[in-house]
C-alpha cells in the first residue's frame, strides 16, 4: 500500500475475506480499501480520518469515521453479473448512521449473521457503542474514567468482547451481547496500573481474555474476562504494541520491533507461542523491511527534522511583521522560506546517504531545483558564486555535518547540495535559513 508519514498513527485493518486478504487503511487524502491485489487499484471512501473493516466468512463490512460521522457500507456492494465480471470497480455507497460526531477519534467493527456493533471514542470518557441490524439501529455510550485511546473487539457467539486502552494508560475490558447490552461492565485491568500499551481481546474455549502488554517489564498478561476463574497467565520476551490470537491449544503474539544494526535501521516481526498453560514457548522471527526500507525509516526521520524546522521557523515568522517578515510553508519533504531573497530547502533519502539541498536567491521559490554541475557545465550555463555567496556557502558548510557537497548555480540563484553525515541541529539550521532570507 505504501507509506504515508503525513498521517501517524494510522493501522490498517486486513481481515480474510471469501479466501483472500483485504485491507482497509487511511492516508492524509482519506480512507482506501484495497483487494489485496497488486494488480487492484485502491479504492476511495472519501475524507475518512478513521476506517475499520470487519468480516464474517464471505461477507465484509467498512466503518469509516468522517466530517460528517458514522458511515458503513458492504464490500462488495453487490455480486456482479458474470458479463460484468471484469468491469471496473464502482465507488461504494455509504450509509450514514445516527452518530453525527465529526470528532470520533478511534473506531471498529465486529459482524456477525448479518448483525453489525461499532464500538466508537470520542473526546468525552466515554465508549460509543453502536448496534446496525437488519431492520433496526441503536446507540448507547457507557461512562469511562478517561477517554478512550485504542480499543479491540472479538464478537464469538451471541456475546462481543472488548479491550480498551484509555488516554491515562489504564486498561479497560467489558463483555456485551449481540445487540450491544453491558453484560459485564467496564473494568479495570491489572488494578490500576498505566502501561500504555494496546490490550487485545481473544478468546480461548472457555471464555474471553484479556491479553495486557506490561512496558514496564516487556510481557504480556493474560487475564479471564467474565465468569471464568482460569489462572493468570505471564508470557515474557514480548516487547512493544502487538496482536494476539488463540488457535489449537496455543496462544500466538505477535510484535514489531524497530531499531539499528550496524548503523543501519531495520524492523523485525516477532511471533511468539505458548501453550494454554504457558508452557513449551517457541520464537519466529524475520525481517520486515523490504527492498527500499532502510530509506523509507531515513525518509521518515527527515520528515520529522523538516517538521521540527518549519516549526521553529514559523515561531520567528508569526512574531514578525511587515514586509520584512518570513513567510514559511512546506510539502513533504520540501520547505520554503519568503523573506527579501527566497530560500528553498528539500530533503531526500538515497541508498547510502541522506542529502539535503539549500537554494536562494532572486528565483521563483517554485521553479525547479537546479540540476547536476556536469548537466550545468555541459550547457554552458554555470557560473562562478559571488563573494557574497562564497561567505554563504561557508556558512552553510559549516553549520551542516556532511560528507561530500556540491555546488549548483544559475544566473541568479546558488544552492548547496550536501551529502549528509548527520541532520543539523535544527535551531542552528534555522539561524542560517533565516540569514539567507534576509
């Protein structure tokens, strides 16, 4: 699907549907469903800021929260005729429902024989739950101690099981029925301990558990829900956010770790298993990262530099007046700065180095970077820095770690290409943008 680092914290939801995976996940343009397939376009639902998918067997249902609030829609829609096997797919048609918030902040969805309950936050404390069935809707909230930050759901026979996480770290788990009636009300987890870390819901033949990620100590804990009395079970060496399921005797987590070897970033998927009594535990791992990962991380380290240095340009600029005062904006990884000369700073990950490019002068901030010095020359249209650019120049290296740098020009503008060994402080960055803007 690709990475979109404009949107954090975003996940995508994939769920088996009539045999094959689907996927539903959102980026700064909206939200998208995706097939599956690499030869399958995604799919636009409109600006959705949050997106569930759920699935029973060979039907599909999609939640999305958006401006407007609550909308669900079947995917797909309606089996096509036979003739129309290989036309293009339609847009969906969303139903809306009777939550009309525009600022629900987390989402999911369970299904179940045609009946669907969409469990919902807000900024208020408290749990939105939302019944969709045949002929008819319903929607209740239940009070909570602080407002919901994550939350998970296993919908298994006639009762649906729930797993929260709540903006003060605390974690909260309730039971309801098919229609979204409390059976067992929200509680807490693990007394009134903060881990921070997303619990999951999943069941295991005699009832729902809990399984509760401890930051604290890097395990898991998994705890009955309801009525039943099994024994607390402790599941070590699971580090960070994961999911978790229960399958033939053996309960299954899986983790993503993020980190450097030999100074290079890397991801690896961990799947951890123990049986029902925790016993004889087994350790998969492989790496995530594919081809291009390695510059996927830097490139998101570099959005992040570039965020921090719009920022701290910006609170000079908004404190300035007249015609004097910087204007700053930025798109991806490109950032300009209006002053009495115009500034362009751009950022971009390569295999082996990041590079950082700084332009300025009397050009369209707009225009295109300029191109290679051998291009240049070859054209004939290269000249020599001014001594007032030299001096420029200079101060850029010198505020700028790199490894190699290289110097572009045209009739009325200079830039600076560097090879980076690492990414500048930012206020000091700062300080020199601002000086080659006037």
């Amino acid at each position: 699907m690709g990475p979109d680092d404009e949107l954090v914290g975003g996940e995508a939801r994939v769920r088996l549907v009539q045999g094959a995976p689907r996927a539903a996940f959102t980026t700064a343009a909206g939200a998208f469903i995706h097939e599956g397939s690499a030869d399958s376009p995604p799919m636009a639902l409109g600006a959705a800021r949050h997106v569930s998918l759920a699935a029973e067997g060979r039907a599909a249902r999609v939640v999305v929260a958006d401006p407007a609030g609550l909308a669900w829609c079947d995917w797909p829609a309606d089996v096509p005729d036979a003739a129309d096997a290989d036309a293009p797919p339609t847009a969906l048609l969303l139903t809306r429902t009777p939550v009309a918030r525009a600022d629900v902040r987390v989402v999911e969805a369970a299904l179940s024989g045609g009946r669907m309950l969409v469990l919902y936050a807000l900024p208020d404390p408290v749990l939105g739950v939302l019944y969709v069935g045949p002929d008819d809707m319903r929607d209740v909230r239940l009070r909570l101690p602080a407002p919901v930050a994550h939350l998970d759901v296993e919908w298994v026979g006639e009762q649906v099981g729930v797993a929260l996480l709540l903006d003060n770290g605390q974690s909260m788990a309730c039971v309801l029925d098919a229609r979204g009636t409390t059976r067992v009300k929200p509680y807490l987890v693990l007394g009134a301990r903060r881990d921070g870390v997303s619990p999951r819901v999943l069941w295991s033949e005699r009832g729902f558990k809990v399984a509760a990620p401890c930051s604290a100590d890097g395990s898991v804990r998994l705890l009955s829900m309801g009525t039943t009395d099994d024994p607390e079970l402790v599941v070590e060496g699971v580090q960070g956010p994961m999911d978790a399921v229960y399958f033939a005797q053996r309960y299954y987590f899986a983790s993503v770790t993020e980190g450097t070897r030999d100074g290079a970033p890397e991801a690896t998927l961990q799947l951890r298993s123990v049986a029902r009594d925790g016993g004889a535990s087994q350790t998969l791992e492989c790496p995530l990262l594919p081809a291009d990962g390695s510059a996927r991380l830097r490139q998101r380290a570099l959005l992040a530099r570039l965020r921090a240095l719009e920022s701290e340009l910006r609170g000079v600029g908004y404190r300035s007046s007249g015609k004097d005062g910087a204007a700053v904006r930025r798109e991806d990884c490109q950032l300009w700065l209006q002053g009495t000369t115009a500034v362009a700073l751009s950022a971009r990950a390569e295999q082996a180095h990041d590079v950082l490019v700084v332009r300025w002068g009397r050009s369209d901030p707009d225009a295109e970077p300029p191109s290679f010095p051998r291009l240049r020359r070859w054209f004939g249209v290269e000249r020599d820095p001014t001594p007032q650019e030299e001096q420029q120049l200079e101060t850029l290296r010198a505020a700028v770690p790199h490894a190699a740098a290289r110097v572009l020009t045209t009739d009325d503008s200079c830039a600076l290409e560097l090879d980076l060994a690492e990414f500048p402080s930012v206020p000091q960055l700062a300080g020199v943008l601002r000086g080659l803007s006037g």
